[in-house]
C-alpha cells in the first residue's frame, strides 16, 4: 500500500551547462513522497489531475495543491497494487496497466478489471495508446492487444511483431502503431509489419564493452513460464549494463520523428530512414532511458539511469540532484498544460520549472 502522501515541499537544483552554449536554466521546484519503497512508474496529465502509478498502486493527484483526491489499490478494487501504466483515452476515461493483475477501467468509485479470460494478450500490461477513432493499443508481456471497446484482438511474434515482451506503445501521424520491445522497433499499419533492430542502427554501440544483464530486463520469463520483475539495469556487481535492441521507450514527434529509449544504447532518433544516436557523450544523463516526453516548446524530456535530461534540438541539460530529487533513476515523465515537467522516481514525484518564468 501507499504509506504516505507529503504535502509540496521546496527543493531546488540548478541545471548543468553544456560548453556549447548557456541553456535555460530549471530547477526542481516542488515534490511529494509516495513510499520509500514505491517505485513511481508512470505519470499522466488529465485536466487539473496527476495521475501516479506505482509499485504500490495509483493515486490520483490536484496538480495545482498537491492534495490527494483518491488513490488505487486492491481495497478499490484492483487485482495487484503493483501499477506500470497510466493513461486517459479521448472520453476521459482512466485506464491502469498492472503487474499481473490485468487492465483496469477506474470510473470515479468503480474499477473494472479486464484479464485473459477477457481476451487480453497477457496479465502483465506496459502501455497504451490510442489511434484516431479511440481504438487502444496495449503493450503486454505477451504481445500486443487492440481493443475497439468490446473486444480484444491479440498480435504476437508469429504475426509480425519483432519481440513477445512490449514496453512502449506510440501512434504516428497516419494513424500506424509503433512498438518498443525488447528485441527492437515494430510498425503495424493495420496491414503489414515492419521492424528495426540494433543491427539497422538502433541504440549506440556498445563501446564502453559493458556486460549484458543476466536477467535481460523488466520482462523475463522463470520455470513454469511465470514473469519474473526486476527494475535493476545493474548487474550483480552493481555495474551498468547494455542490452542491444532493448527497448524501454518510444515518443512521436509532431514532425513524425521517434525518439526511442534504449537500455545502454542511449536515445535514437529515427526520421524514417536514417538513426541517430545519442548517449552520456552527447550530454544525455544516462544510457538507459526509461522515459520520454516533448512539451509545447518542442523540447524533449529524458527520464534515465541517471537523472532527468533535456534536449532542445541543440543543447542538453540534466537537471541537478536536490534536496528530495537524488539525480538516481527516474522512470517516469510527465508535461502537464502550464508546461510544468514532472518525473517519478522511487519514492516520490518532483516538479521541474525554468526559474525565469515569466
């Protein structure tokens, strides 16, 4: 359960400068703690509410205030406390991808739980997305679901998807989905499928000759095909590890370039025939990127290993450690209408503004 909810404090932690040129500068302006042990997973903005999702279930936030306005867990009706995604589709309803527990629909008091039986590819939901008609996309431990609101329709690797195990899904301009996964990049069109790997150019090479983790990630499988989760990108060692075409993240660009978040590899840039990587060299906190969100200045948004980064098509930043914010991982990244960034790490959410607001 979620032990405690701290009202907003203060916490302030400059940017660093790149040589290139002065950037603007940001700082952690406000947080509030979740649970020393609650992973903070996902954030959503839907209106004058912070949507949280954590290991130890979802809370539902006022922005302006902090205040807590309810909070998700099994008392409420979930299968699982453990939350790993957040979303709010065309019609303003709320939806949770859980950790074993299945999809669920929240509707003020009510929760409504989709699950196997249900048509679901798989009990372990990562995200979601929605096309243009309000049909949602779901990424799964087991493949991907379309669901039209009534019924569920499965796609796994015999249909063309590159890897079983999918932790980001984003909609392009012409309405095709994308898929991050742990064996590259895939598009469906509705028709056909195509994807990219490491070999095509996605994610920096492996040139710090780091190991690969044994665990191969968030979604691994045990004796008896159970799920095994583990958030560590170290190995036993403690020391930081590569994946090649892992994949943790995936953004769309109103220009229609993807941003994808890789383990190790840094973030690539794909503008439809050509990637780009960029890693910790480039000015990028950390190699694996767990998050990624653009807000209305164009700028882009990086939750890594270590620490929240931005990129202004020029520049990147990192925003420093602070009093609450420890410049550790950071797993989730949010843009709320007054351009406020919010990022969740393990044990609370911290909100970044520029410090010459005007």
């Amino acid at each position: 359960m979620i032990r405690s909810i701290a009202v907003w404090g203060v916490a302030v932690g400059m940017i660093a400068c790149t040589a290139r040129s002065v950037p603007p500068t940001f700082a952690v302006a406000e947080s509030f703690e979740t649970g020393t042990h609650a992973f903070v997973r996902a954030l959503s903005i839907d209106g004058p509410s912070l949507w949280v999702a954590s290991s130890e279930g979802a809370l539902s936030i006022e922005r302006a205030s902090g205040k807590l306005v309810r909070s998700y867990t099994t008392r409420e009706g979930l299968l699982v406390d453990y939350v790993f995604a957040v979303s709010t589709d065309r019609r303003g309803t709320t939806w949770l991808g859980t950790n074993s527990g299945g999809l669920a629909r929240v509707d003020g008091d009510r929760v409504t739980t989709f699950h196997v039986r249900d048509g679901l590819a798989d009990p372990w939901v990562y995200n979601m997305a929605y096309q243009r008609d309000g049909t949602m996309w779901i990424g799964t431990w087991n493949g991907v679901n379309r669901f039209d609101g009534e019924h569920f329709t499965t796609y796994r690797v015999e249909d063309g998807l590159i890897n079983r195990w999918v932790y980001a899904v984003a909609i392009d301009r012409d309405d095709s989905v994308w898929f991050g996964t742990e064996g590259g990049v895939s598009r469906f069109d509705g028709y056909t499928w195509r994807s990219w790997t490491h070999a095509d150019g996605l994610g920096a090479p492996n040139s710090w000759r780091l190991k690969a983790s044994d665990n191969t990630g968030f979604g691994t499988l045990t004796a008896g095909n159970q799920h095994r989760h583990d958030l560590t990108a170290l190995d036993p060692e403690g020391k930081e590890t590569y994946n090649d075409n892992y994949v943790f993240s995936l953004l769309i660009d109103p220009q229609g370039i993807k941003w994808v978040g890789t383990w190790g590899g840094g973030v690539a840039r794909f503008d439809g025939r050509t990637w780009t990587n960029f890693t910790t060299r480039d000015g990028l906190a950390g190699n694996v990127v767990y998050a990624i969100a653009q807000d209305p200045t164009g700028r882009l948004w990086f939750g890594t290993n270590h620490g929240l980064s931005t990129y202004d098509g020029r520049v990147w930043s990192s925003v420093a450690p602070s009093q609450r914010y420890t410049g550790g991982d950071v797993y989730a990244v949010a843009i709320d209408p007054d351009r406020s960034v919010w990022m969740g790490y393990r044990g609370g959410v911290a909100r970044v503004r520029p410090l010459d607001r005007r």
